[in-house]
C-alpha cells in the first residue's frame, strides 16, 4: 500500500514595502512588481505573507492590479487561503475584501459589466 506524501508548503513573506518606489502611495507599476512576486511564490507551491508594514497610503487601483489579478490563475478561494495579509490598517483590510469581491464578480459575467458600463456612458452622453 503507497501514500502519497503530503508536503506542508513553505510560506514566504514579501515585504510590500520593499517593491514599491515610494512607500506613501504605490503606483500601478508598483502593484504590477507586486503580482509578479505573488505569482512566482504560487507557482513554486508556496503560500505568501503580506506585509504592508510601512505604507502610508493604499490605492484600491494598486490592490486589484496586484491581488485580484490572480484571479486569471487561481480562485478566490485559494487566493484567500494561500495569502495571509498583515500590517494592513483595517480601512485598507475592508477595502481589499470589497476589490476581491468585486473582481470575483466581473470574471464571473464581465458582459454584466461592460454592459453597464455602455449604459452609463451612454447617459453621460446624453447630458
């Protein structure tokens, strides 16, 4: 009778900080160094630890272009599961949840969206 062995995967820490050109708001280019990371520790197998230990201020735009970008990859769930997010100011915790979530809606039926989106600017046109 063969087991297969289960391996406890490694968990890694990425200091945001440490990505970002300036730590009083990262920028999208920011957020892009961010996914890669992220990314690179997944496809080895490992977990991740975010620190965000030395930001002042986080965009919801840095969030969804380096977290929920994941989503192309990997589900909410084993997002939720593999990364672990620490020293983040709670405003910045809800903000992250509402991006996650509404990440994971727009893959689920992005014609809803672009639809919506049409709509508006016909309204706005129409000023």
């Amino acid at each position: 009778m063969s087991h297969a062995t289960i391996q406890n995967p490694v968990t890694t820490t990425i200091r945001v900080v440490d990505l970002v050109e300036y730590a009083g708001c990262p920028t999208d280019a920011d957020a892009e160094k961010l996914f890669l990371a992220i990314q690179e520790q997944f496809h080895h197998g490992n977990n991740v630890i975010l620190s965000f230990d030395g930001l002042d201020f986080i965009l919801p735009t840095f969030l969804k272009f380096s977290i929920c970008r994941l989503l192309l990859e990997y589900s909410e769930e084993e997002i939720r599961s593999r990364v672990q997010v620490t020293n983040m100011k709670e405003s910045d915790r809800v903000e992250l949840d509402y991006v996650l979530k509404r990440a994971v809606a727009y893959y689920e039926n992005p014609e809803k969206f672009h639809e919506a989106f049409e709509k508006s600017l016909r309204v706005f046109k129409d000023f």
